[in-house]
C-alpha cells in the first residue's frame, strides 16, 4: 500500500504541478488581454477626448464667425457711403447731406465694431499678401519697395479673419536713369 500510496501522491503531484503551470501560463494571459484592453481603453478616451475639443473649437468658431457672410454683403454699402461722402465733399451745397451721410456712415461703423469687424491698416504698412490684395506696382522714392503707398479699397478683419482684403497700390524701387 505504501507503493500504491506513493504512486497516487506522485500523480497528485504531477496534476497539481501541471495545474499550477496551466494557472501561470493563463495567468500571463489575462494579465496581457488586461493590458491590451487598458491600452485600447486609454486610446479610445484619448480620441473621445480630441473629438470633443474639435467639435468645441469648431463651435465656437462658428459663432465667432457667423456675422461673416452679412459684414461681406454690407460692405459694398460701406463702400458706397464712402463714395458719397467723398462726391459730397466737392459740393458745398450738400453740406447737411454729407453731415446726414456721415452719421449713418459711423453707425454702421459702430455696429461694425460691436461684431469684432475692423478695418485693416494698410497705408504706410509692408505689403502683406495675406491681408493685402495688390492691384498695382508704383515707382517711388518715398517708400521702401513693398510698402503700401495708396489704399483703394478698404479690407476688413472679423476678429483674426479676413472679410475682404485691402486693394492697394504697393511701391517698387525708383527706376534709376
């Protein structure tokens, strides 16, 4: 009996051992489906979370920008009522128009101003294509080459956004005889 005693602890043996190995290899493998489901988790809530700073910065600037398509549509008024101060000027008879015309002029300039919506300096300023729109070259002396000389139509910003560039007339270098 002792034989057959030693026998059966011998297979005891064996079984717990290799039940203890099935438990270390299994364990390995659920530490490492752990690992890679934290991993694709962590991933996931990163995306999560830049989906939602896209879509907060995109709604803001939508409603940052949303005047933008009516300050384009008023601007030709601007423009007009620029032209009729200008024409109004050269005339003394009109003088209580041109006065009417200019207080219409700075309210709409006032609204202008309420909505972020800046005119853009330009005379004086260096050419900058990105807010400039150069529609002639001018020989001077006066000027360094690329500075603006002559403003032609007034640009406008909407807080950092270009609603309409400048046209301008930009000075090149004096031709030498």
């Amino acid at each position: 009996m002792n034989e057959e005693s030693q026998s059966q602890q011998d297979e005891q043996d064996d079984e717990a051992a290799a039940t203890e190995d099935f438990t270390a290899e299994d364990s390995t493998a659920d530490e490492e489906r752990i690992q890679q489901l934290h991993d694709k988790w962590l991933r996931a809530q990163a995306e999560l979370d830049n989906f939602r700073k896209r879509a907060r910065k995109e709604l803001e600037d939508e409603r940052r920008y949303r005047d933008l398509p009516l300050l384009r549509d008023l601007l030709p008024v601007v423009d007009n009522l620029q032209r009729a101060m200008e024409a109004a000027e050269q005339n003394a008879e009109n003088e209580s128009l041109l006065h009417g015309v200019k207080i219409v002029a700075d309210q709409l300039h006032g609204v202008f101003k309420q909505h972020d919506c800046h005119p853009i300096q330009a005379l004086g300023e260096p050419f900058d294509p990105n807010l400039h729109e150069a529609i002639q070259q001018q020989p001077t002396d006066e000027h360094p080459p690329g500075t603006v000389v002559y403003v032609t139509q007034i640009g406008y910003l909407l807080h950092e956004r270009v609603v309409r560039p400048s046209q301008v007339i930009v000075s090149t270098a004096a031709k030498s005889e």
